[in-house]
C-alpha cells in the first residue's frame, strides 16, 4: 500500500512538473514571438538599399531569425552595389566621343566587343538582383536553414514585412535593367553604324562629319537612343 502511495506521488510530481514546464514553454514561445513582431515592424516602410539595424530583443533560434533577415538585406544591397556599378562605367560612356573616334581609327571591334561582353554581365547580375525579391528565392533561402515547420512559418511571416517593399525593389531593378539594355543597344547600334559607313564619315575640329545629310539624320536618331 506504501509503494502505490508514493507511486502515486510521483505521478502527481510529475504531472505538476509537466504542466509547469509545459505553461513555461507556452509563455516563453509566446513572448518571443511576440517581440520579434516589435522588432521586425521596424522593417516596414525601411528602404532595403540602405543601412538597416533591428532592436535584437529575441533570443535563439528567434534571434537567428533576424539575422537571417539582416543577412538576406545585407546581401541584396551587394547585389546592388554590383550593378550599379555598371551605370558608371566610364568606358562605355567615353566610346562614342570624338576622342574615342580618332583613336579607333575607325576599327570598333575591341569597343562592340566590350560593349557585348558588359551588357552579358550586366543581364546576368540584375536578374539575379531581380530574382532575390521574387518568393521563390526567399523560399530557397529560408529553407537552407532546415528550420522545423514552426519556425519555417515564422520566417515567412517575418519576410511579409518587407514584402511591399521587394515588390516595388523588383519593379524598380526592371526598369533599370530595360534603361541600361536600352543604353547598350545604343551604343551597339551607333558604333556598328560607324563601321558600315567608314569611308562616309570623318572628325573635323571637335565634329564628326558625314559625306551626306542622310547619314547626318541617322547618326543623330541613333545617338537620340541614348538620351
């Protein structure tokens, strides 16, 4: 009869114990969840291309959450650092001046060569800049971290709060990159046209002159493509 007694004291221990435990578990979970939705609400309206900080009240795998974020905006600001880079390439801008036209010698085989290989490159790095703000990639990125379901979730959630701002980033990026293929084209096109036209053209003074009005046309329309 002692032995049932003191089993029975055991249970009840350990049920208490269980339900202490289990009330902490809940509590704990909720408080964090809760302040990672403070912290995290400091991303709205926050522009993603400049320096971003959160308050870091969270704690774990909560904590590593944010991070994540941070790292994610960190990432997409290189991105973008990288690509805008391409609007300042001096080299591009200094082909279609009148220096650039009597050092050529009228051959602008390296030059549309360049131009080719920089607009590849550049396609290459704003798709990617454009494909970091699409949900799939953000889908990508928090599955890398093999967070169970909870905290999956929790991720996702965290990433709607900047889902405004990726939206209107990623009109922002395409716009940019039709601008610059737009540019690249330009180039392309008033420096193929040079070369077809070689023996009608000329650089008098700081001036490039053709052998007739028509080409004065085409030239000045296909220059007007890079304004």
């Amino acid at each position: 009869m002692r032995k049932e007694y003191k089993l029975v004291i055991v249970l009840i221990f350990l049920s208490f114990l269980c339900f202490v435990l289990g009330g902490y578990y809940i509590i704990y979970h909720r408080t964090q969840e809760e302040a990672l939705s403070r912290d995290l609400k400091k991303l709205e309206g926050v522009s993603l291309l400049e320096k971003v900080s959160l308050p870091k009240t969270v704690k774990g795998t909560y904590l590593e959450i944010e991070n994540g974020m941070l790292e994610y905006i960190d990432s997409l600001q290189n991105q973008y650092d990288l690509v805008n880079g391409y609007s300042n390439d001096t080299t591009i801008q200094s082909l279609l001046s009148v220096s650039n036209y009597l050092e050529s010698n009228k051959d602008f085989s390296e030059d549309i060569t360049y131009v080719e290989d920089a607009k590849e490159k550049f396609n290459k790095d704003i798709d990617f800049l454009i494909s970091m703000c699409d949900s799939s990639y953000i889908d990508g990125y928090i599955k890398n971290f093999n967070y169970s379901s909870y905290y999956e979730e929790l991720y996702q959630e965290a990433f709607s709060t900047i889902s405004s701002s990726l939206e209107e980033l990623r009109s922002s990026f395409s716009q940019s990159k039709e601008h610059m293929n737009s540019t690249y084209d330009a180039t392309l096109s008033v420096l193929n046209f040079l070369t077809e036209h070689a023996n009608d053209w000329k650089i008098e003074g700081e001036e490039i002159q053709f052998s007739t009005e028509e080409l004065v046309t085409q030239y000045n329309s296909l220059v007007t493509g890079l304004q």
